[in-house]
C-alpha cells in the first residue's frame, strides 16, 4: 500500500507548521528581499491572504505573520520581506539560503480578499513599503480582472530602490500567459516615492487630500459609486487613509459582509 506524502509536520499537533524548502531568494536593497519556498498540495489560501511563516530559534519555532506574494494558482509560494535591524524574525530570515528550511503555517486568512468587495468599475489598491506584497498576489490573480473593468495599485516608497519589486512584477505580467492580456489592458501602477524625486514623489494620502490630484493620475475622483479599496501599509498609514475614505462614504466590507474597503496591516517582524 502507498501512503500519500504529507507534509513533514514539526512538533505533535496537526497544526504545527510544515517545513518547506528554500527555492531561491533575492535582495533588492538593503532592507527589502523576497523569497520562493516550495509549497504543499494541503496548502490552500485565497490570493491576498496572509500566513505564519518562520524559522526554528533555539529549538522552537519563531513565527510571524507574513501576506503570500504569489497569487493563488502558484504551485510554490512567494514572499516579501523588510530587514530589520534586530528584528527577532527578519534579522534571521534575511540570511536564508536555497535549500534551507522555512516553517509554514497551516491557516492563511486575512480580510485582503475580492470576496469581501461588492461589484464596481475599479479594483484601487493602496500599499506602502512590504504592503504591497498581498497585491502582488492578487494582481497575479486572473479573478481581480474578471471582477474589475480596471486594476489600480497605487504603491509608495520612502525611496527609489525600493519601488524595484513592484515595479518589476508589474513589467513582468505583459509576458504572463495567464494574466497578461487582461493585465496590459486594465492594470495601472501607479509608483511613488517621498523622500526622493520620481515620476510621482507624492504620499498616497497627499494624492487624495490635493484636489483633482487622484484624477489626474487615475482618470477619475475616488469615490465609492465606482471603486473598491484595499489597503495595506502601515498602521498609521492605514489609519489615516481609513479616515479619509470614511469621509468620501466608503464602508468597510468582509467574506461575511462585502462592502467598499477592507484593510490590512503590512506585517513586520
Ligand atoms: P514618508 O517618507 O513621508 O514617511 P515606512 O517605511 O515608514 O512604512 O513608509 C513607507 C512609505 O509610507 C513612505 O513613503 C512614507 O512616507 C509613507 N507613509 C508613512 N506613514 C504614512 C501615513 N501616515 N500616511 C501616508 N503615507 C505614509
């Protein structure tokens, strides 16, 4: 008789993360990197959820909760980090190497998901930093442009350098079978910087509060008549943001309940 392979468990409990392999990893600056793990067939999640990832640290696992870049579809997994400095997790995760171990956790979730958005014309997703790393999931993902006649994401960075992975993985989908038509023709990238001069050196909160500002550089005003908003960056990026949705009347949705914005935290560990 065959028993069909499973993941290696660590620990007892059926709920302890699997161990995946390293498949490559690359640095882009000084403080950001992405890595590629291999993934298991158990594994499900919905494009823009996040999970537990981590390394085993004296013994015992060090998780953190990291958003999956690559989309759904993907038979192995991506994801995008920040170093920092000390950092109990990313101090140690910078340093992995192909064919190393990854611990990953077994319940991705998350309110990043097209499920919790009612219909409209635009799919407008605002990141800032490693936030950007669910939309780079759900960009991939040829559902946002079934559902959306147009797929905005609006991507903000203190500095150039790190405006790279984004704005490789938004060159790279013309080429892609899956997404690519569909991409050339409805996804815009808008990128910018604030501490350096770029085509766009604005904060994403700045290109709404300037007048006519956001539809010069998407076509149209925000408003909840034609848009659906996702957010992901800091915590008081997200909350301020938050505040200036309210204000245009945008209502917060979920799986439960779709509405017109849902958010979620950038993760740092
Ligand atoms: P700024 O350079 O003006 O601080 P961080 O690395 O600190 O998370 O920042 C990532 C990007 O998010 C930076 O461009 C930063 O702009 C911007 N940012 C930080 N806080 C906010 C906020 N509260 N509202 C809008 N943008 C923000």
């Amino acid at each position: 008789m065959t028993i069909p392979a499973e993941p290696a468990p660590v620990g007892k409990s059926s709920n302890a993360p699997t161990e995946e392999t390293v498949l490559s990893v690359r640095h882009f600056t000084e403080r950001l990197f992405a890595f590629r793990t291999t993934r298991p067939a158990s594994f499900r999640f919905r494009s823009g959820e996040f999970v537990m990832i981590g390394l085993m640290v004296d013994g015992k696992p060090l998780l953190r909760a990291y958003s999956v870049a690559s989309p759904s579809w993907d038979d192995t997994l991506e994801f995008y980090s920040i170093k920092v400095p000390d950092g109990p997790l990313t101090s140690r995760l910078e340093k992995i190497q192909p064919g190393e171990t990854l611990l990953l956790g077994r319940k991705p979730t998350g309110t990043l998901i097209l499920d919790a958005l009612t219909q409209a014309k635009r799919l407008i997703m605002f990141a800032t930093g490693t936030g950007i790393a669910p939309f780079a999931s759900l960009i991939r993902d040829p559902e946002a442009y079934q559902r959306f006649d147009e797929v905005i994401l609006v991507h903000t960075c203190r500095f150039k350098a790190e405006l790279a992975y984004g704005l490789e993985l938004v060159a790279s989908l013309q080429a892609d079978p899956l997404v690519g038509e569909a991409a050339s023709e409805k996804l815009k990238h808008i990128a910018s910087c604030t501490r350096e001069d770029f085509a766009v050196t604005q904060r994403i909160t700045a290109m709404i509060d300037e007048a006519g500002r956001f539809e010069a550089l998407t076509g149209a005003a925000l408003s909840p008549e034609t848009d659906r908003v996702m957010i992901c960056g800091s915590l008081e990026m997200n909350a301020d943001l938050r505040l200036r949705l309210e204000a245009l009347g945008f209502q917060e949705g979920s799986v439960a309940n779709p509405g017109q914005v849902v958010v979620e935290k950038a993760f740092v560990g």
